[in-house]
C-alpha cells in the first residue's frame, strides 16, 4: 500500500528518519477510572499537557492480529494482566468493576508518541484466573473500518438510544435527583427523589450515581414502581450501594411513533409502520 493512503498522522509517523513502532492501549472502565498501558516493556509518555503515561510495566500482549486489505487490523485480541498489585486489580475484576470496559489501541513512534494512529476500539471479553489473584483481561477488538458497516433493523419501533444525538430529545427534562433510601441488593432499593410520580422511569429509563463507590456509573432500570420508589435494575452494580448514595434519574420512552409525535420529535422516528412481509403480502 503505497504511504500516501495512510492516515496523515500514521503517514507522518512513517515519514520520519528511524521510527520505532510501539503499541499502546487506552482502558476505561464504568466508574471512568482510565489505565494506559504499552507493549514496549517501558514508559511511554505524550507531551500533550497534561501528559498521558502509558506503562511498560505491567504492560500488555497482542496475542493475534487479522490485517485487512487496507493494511488496517480486522481484529485484534489483546490481553492485560490482572493481580493485586494493579493497575487493575483482580478484586475489582472479580466484582465486575472491569465489565464492559472500553479499550483504544493506538500504533505509535515510542520515541515521539503523539504521533499515533487509533488502530482499533473495543470492549473488554473473557476473563481468566490462573489463581485466586492473578489472571488477564482479553479484549475482542475490531478494526474502525469495521464501525463503517451499519445493518439497518426493520421494526416497528425507533432504532435511537432515547437522548442520543440522532434522538435529539433534551433529557434533563426528565430527569430528576435524588439519594438512596433502603437497598435490598445493588440491582434493586427503593429512592428518595422529588416528584417522583411526575415521570416514568420505565421504557428504557436510567439511573447514573453522583456519590458513592459507584460515582460515574450508570445503569438500565428494569421496572420502576412509583407507589414504593423502588428501582429494580437489568443489572446490578459492581459496587455496593449505600443509603445516602446520590443519583441522577431520568425518564424512558417507549420508542413508538405516537410518543415520538408526542415528544416534538416526529422527524427523529426511525423505525417503520410495516415490515416488509406486510407491505408485500408474506403475512396473511
């Protein structure tokens, strides 16, 4: 592939007199907690203010790599140690603080590493425990010219995220705080929140924790029942809830036409009134 086809800061990176190549992964986990890691076996350091340190030690591993025809990783897997010596610590993996972690893998000069290319995003796989304290952290990751492929679903309802960009709807509108006030487990107690009878929490409704061991993390709420404010979660979360916690919630939708009209977003409405079986006679 001739240079000219590369991305201009890769480009750059390869245009220079002796580059060494060195892979560095960005993690963040649900609390927002972020671990730079880097595959040269030594620190590796931006000059950007503030500057981003990416360790060599623990380090991480690519264990495999598919090239696509452009050049660019099709899929990369990717481990990172877990022990109790950190960064990421095995008792947080084990209570599901690292569940769905988000990875970045960047190609970078380890000389001048600003200059770096994000090869592949993804999100955190299989966990495995060599003993009780040791184990790694496998990522699945995708090349980005994968994200380009888009499968469009026929349904009825509105294929956007309620409060997404593509949605447009305002949701501090529907969103209230408040404070825990019993807990029966980390996916279910009950709220102390204002006005807690004006919006409904269900139909795709969430709540996110301000204070807290949870502080930043958010989930999906399963059922709300206003009479007794009790939230039942999807999932619970990886930390203990606490009475007092404070929290954010804001309503759901049910993602219909009619509540889309309802809403002032008619002209966000992506879903379809028919499928295709029904517009061309395959149901009868």
């Amino acid at each position: 592939m001739p240079r000219s086809g590369f991305p201009t800061q890769l480009q750059t990176m390869l245009e220079r007199d002796t580059v060494t190549p060195v892979w560095l992964i960005e993690v963040t986990n649900r609390v927002g907690a972020v671990v730079r890691l880097s595959s040269s076996g030594e620190m590796v350091m931006t000059a950007g203010s503030p500057s981003e340190i990416y360790l060599g030690d623990p380090g991480f591993n690519m264990t495999s790599v598919t090239y696509s025809l452009d050049g660019f990783p099709a899929t990369v897997d990717v481990t990172v140690p877990v022990d109790d010596q950190g960064p990421i610590f095995s008792e947080d993996v084990k209570r599901g603080v690292w569940r769905k972690a988000t990875a970045v893998l960047y190609l970078a000069d380890i000389d001048n590493p600003d200059y770096r290319e994000i090869m592949a995003t993804g999100f955190i796989g299989k966990v495995s425990f060599s003993d009780s304290i040791s184990g790694t952290l496998e990522f699945a990751t995708k090349g980005e010219q994968l994200g380009d492929i888009v499968l469009d679903k026929i349904q009825p309802k509105c294929n956007h995220v309620f409060g997404s960009a593509a949605c447009g709807f305002d949701l501090s509108t529907r969103e209230l705080s408040g404070t825990i006030a019993t807990v029966t487990s980390n996916g279910k107690f009950t709220v102390a929140i204002s006005n807690p009878t004006n919006i409904d929490f269900n139909f795709g409704g969430a709540i996110k924790f301000t204070s807290g061991a949870n502080a930043g993390d958010s989930r999906k709420i399963r059922k709300w029942t206003s009479g007794s404010s009790l939230v039942e979660l999807a999932e619970g979360f990886s930390l203990d809830v606490e009475i007092g916690d404070a929290f954010v919630m804001h309503g759901g939708c049910a993602r219909t036409r009619l509540v889309c009209v309802q809403n002032g977003r008619k002209n966000s409405f992506s879903g379809y009134d028919h499928t295709p079986g029904e517009l061309y006679g395959g149901l009868k």
